[in-house]
C-alpha cells in the first residue's frame, strides 16, 4: 500500500494544551507521526510519497473562505497583538450570541472560529494542515488512478473541524475535503467510516443535509467523551440527508466485542448504500493504552480491523486523525493497513 506522507506535519508542534484550567503537555505531538513514519518503513509497507500540491480550492469547497483566510494569518495576528506562543481562544459566541457578525477584535474572532480551548494554534498550524489536506487530495488522486488502498499519514487530525471552526486538535477535515473531492471528480456516492475514538463531529456537520455522503462512526459515547455535543444515536441525517447519517456511540471501557459489533453495523448500513469509495478516519486511539481514551482495543483488534474494512470490497482511502499513545501508534496503524492488505 503506498503511503502519501505529510513532511511539513511537524510546522504544527504545541507544547501544551489547555485542560481543566491548567497548560498540560500536548498528546498531539510531531513524534506521532515520525513513530508512524518509522513503522511504515520498517515493514516495508509501500512506496511514501510527497503531496502534490492542489491549491486551496479544493479545500474552499468544505471550508468556509473566511474561515481558511483566519487561519492562514491568525498565528501572525496573535504575535502583533504581543501573543506570546501558541495561541488559544477565551470567549465563545454560545446561544443567544450573534455569529454572524465577523467582530475585529482577534480573541473574538479566535472564538467565532474554534469550539474548544483544546486546540493550540501555533506558528506552523496553517503549513502543517495545509498540506495535510494537500496530501489526502494526493491519496485520493492515486485510488482514482485505480489504487485497492492508500494512507494519508499527516498530522494535525482532521474530523473536529467544521466548515468554519478549529477544534479536538484539528484544523482543516481532511476527510470531507477528499470526499468533496472525490465528487467533484465523478463519483456519486462516498462514504466515510469513522474509527477514531471521537465522534467526528465536524465531517458529520458537513454532511448532515446530504445524501452523497454518508458518515457512520463508533466512538465514546458524547454523555461523557469529547467532542460532548455531537455523536448521539439518534442524528441520522436531516433534509435530503436523512438516512445518511449513522453513529454508534458506546460507553467508556466498551469490550472489543462491542465494538466490532458496532463496526458491522457501521458497515452494513454503508454496504446497503453502495459507495464509489470508501474513507476511513483512521484514530486509533481506540487503543487500550491510549492516554485519552477509553476502549481497549490491541495490536489483534487493529488487524482485525483491516481484514473487515479489505471484505467490505470498495476503494479505501485511509486518512490518519487521532491515537496519542505515541509509541504505539505506528505498530497500531501498521497492523490496521496489513490486516487489510493481508485479507482477500
Ligand atoms: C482527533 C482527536 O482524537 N481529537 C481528540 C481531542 C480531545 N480533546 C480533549 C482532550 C482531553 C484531554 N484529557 C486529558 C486527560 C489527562 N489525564
Ligand atoms: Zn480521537
């Protein structure tokens, strides 16, 4: 399988992030991605190429513009503003607020644009996630070429980020940009399965009211898991999307029976919807020793995993989002991609 790897990944590198009040050292760091980097090279996966670059006119089509063009220059406006570091939101436009109004000020335009304190926004935010997005665009481009499989490794994640928010460590969702794109190419129906331990909220968002992409998760449950405000049983689609929405939320410390339960029905929904291609966000933060997250999947359950996705039988294209148990997550991602690979 060949790899289209991120090389400005590591421009976004925060030390700390915000929780419960305190500055806390960052679980979504650079050494991540060269752990993964390191275990594709040593099982010798495939080919790892750089991303081509498709300009940002690809990612405009699931982005606000006002969006893109705040995150390109908010790090520059923080320092002018004498912002020391990475920068962080304080004030967010809640119900009774108006959002519809850009304010000049920088602190309240950083909480037009972002849903958690949780995402620093550093000086290499913009060039990590642009490319990041550059860099699914290039995977896409090769399973369009007739590739069964490829993998996006990039950093920062993706599926937090709405149409115009940063947020759950992720700026720009690659998931629904190479989605968009896919369509834009021809395709008519994609679906876009989510592992990672989160619920995608933002790729959900984005295609809530349509049926040309169906989004299916399993992830901690929102009662008691980031992202909290989205991912409940009960979000199926709306308008013409109705129907096209699935998620299977399941509680903290769920067995890995329940959860490959929850991956079948995941996939029988998406089998009955007959996609051109599939995307994975591929979080394997599903891990058990994951220092974030609460399922117990191992190194057996990852290439389980690969073997299910590979007898689901579409075009798979794999895009990296979350797994903070550094160390583990090249080994994690490595046996989700052989599993997958190894099954017929
Ligand atoms: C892409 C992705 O996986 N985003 C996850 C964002 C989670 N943000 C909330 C992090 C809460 C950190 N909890 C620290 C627990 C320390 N014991
Ligand atoms: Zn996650």
């Amino acid at each position: 399988m060949k790899t289209i790897y991120n090389p400005h990944h590591g421009a976004h590198a925060a030390t700390h992030e915000f929780f419960r009040g305190k500055l806390v050292p960052a679980f979504e760091v650079p050494a991540r991605a060269d752990y993964v980097l390191q275990a594709v090279k040593d099982a010798a996966l495939g080919e790892v190429l750089n991303p081509v670059d498709h300009g940002l006119a690809p990612m405009a089509r699931v982005h606000a513009a006002a969006y893109l063009r705040f995150v390109e220059g908010a790090h520059a406006e923080w320092l002018a503003l004498g912002g020391e570091g990475d920068a962080f939101p304080a004030v967010w436009p809640v119900r009774s607020l108006r959002s519809d109004v850009e304010p000049r000020s920088f602190a309240a335009r950083m909480g037009l644009y972002s849903m958690d304190s949780g995402t620093p926004l550093t000086s290499g935010s913009w060039e990590a996630a642009y490319w990041g997005a550059q860099a699914s665009l290039t995977g896409l481009d090769h399973v369009l070429a007739g590739e069964r499989s490829v993998y996006v490794l990039t950093r920062p994640p993706g599926h937090h980020a709405g149409a115009d928010f940063f947020g759950g460590y992720c700026f720009i969702n690659n998931a629904a940009v190479a989605a968009q794109a896919a369509l834009d190419r021809g395709l008519s129906k994609v679906a876009i399965l989510d592992v990672d331990y989160h619920h995608g909220n933002g790729t959900q968002a984005i295609f809530y009211e349509r049926a040309d992409v169906f989004y299916a998760s399993v992830h901690g449950d929102p009662q008691t898991e980031f992202p909290f405000f989205l991912g409940h049983a009960d979000e199926t689609g709306a308008g013409g999307g109705e129907g096209f929405n699935a998620n299977f939320p399941l509680p903290a410390g769920a067995s890995n029976e329940q959860w490959f339960e929850a991956l079948d029905a995941c996939l029988a929904q998406l089998k009955a919807y007959a996609p051109e291609l599939l995307i994975v966000s591929l979080g394997v933060d599903t891990y058990g020793g994951d220092p974030i997250s609460h399922f117990t999947l191992d190194r057996p359950e990852f290439s389980r995993m690969g073997q299910v996705l590979r007898e689901f039988g579409a075009p798979t294209l794999f895009l990296q989002e979350g797994g903070y148990a550094t160390e583990a997550i090249g080994l994690n991602v490595v046996a989700v991609l052989q599993g997958f690979e190894s099954a017929k």
